[in-house]
C-alpha cells in the first residue's frame, strides 16, 4: 500500500472512530479498533482499552463550543496511529476497511442517542416515578 493510500484510509478510519465514540455503536466499534490496533496480546489490548476511553472522555466531556476543536484533536491523534499500524502491517488494511463498514452501518441502524427532561409537579394522591409505571387494574386472564 502507498503512502497516500494509507494516508486516506487512516484519515477516513480515524473519524470514523471518533464519529462512533459519540454515538450508541461505540462498544461494538471499540472492541472492533481495539483488536486492529491492539496486537500484542492482552496487555497491550487492555492498553489500548483504556487508551480509546480516554480519548471519548476528552471528546464528550469537552464543551459544547470546543467539542469540535477536541474531535478534530482526537481525528489527528487517531490517524497518526492509524497509518503507523498501516505502515507496520499493510495486511490490517482490510480489517481498517471493516472498522470504517461498521461505524458507517452501525450509524444507519441505531438511532443516535436523545436527552429527554421532564419536569413533574405532583400533587396529594399522584404517583411519580423515575423509569417505567403502570398505574391501573391489571387485566384478568379468562
């Protein structure tokens, strides 16, 4: 593989992965970067673990003005990894490949994740709760 071909395919891999660590696909898509990159065994797996959640914490826990500026920090972190593992092993080019398909599908299947905020005023005799309430008779089986 060329430099410029590994140089696109890390680019697009890279925000791909940070595309999916704001989204409800992460897990799935972190096990997937973690077995692509992490090739040493288990240590360097669980490395890389904590090393992807890292990088999500800088990404979500940013501000809303500057959660652009860190996504693009983490993209360049990313992709510089990325193209490093290329140019070790061209071979993990499809697996690359494979990471971008899931993040890109994934995105299509799931519905991205939605804040709700109720407010509720209760008066004597109501009933609150804060997950699911049936309020009423249950039916009768015949």
């Amino acid at each position: 593989m060329d430099d410029l071909s590994a140089a696109g395919l890390a680019a697009a891999a890279s925000a791909a992965l940070i595309q999916a660590m704001a989204s409800d696909v992460w897990l799935n898509v972190k096990d997937h970067a973690t077995r692509i990159l992490g090739r040493d065994g288990a240590a360097s797996t669980a490395n890389l673990d904590r090393v992807l959640e890292d990088a999500r914490d800088r990404v979500l826990t940013a501000s809303p003005e500057r959660r652009g500026e860190a996504s693009a920090l983490e993209v360049a972190r990313w992709e510089g990894r990325l193209q490093a593992r290329l140019e070790e092993d061209p071979a993990v080019a499809g697996a690359i490949r494979d990471l971008i398909s899931a993040v890109r599908t994934g995105g299509e299947r799931v519905d991205q994740s939605t804040t709700v905020q109720q407010n509720v005023t209760a008066g004597r005799d109501s009933y609150t709760a804060g997950r699911d309430l049936t309020v009423g008779r249950p039916e009768r089986a015949p």
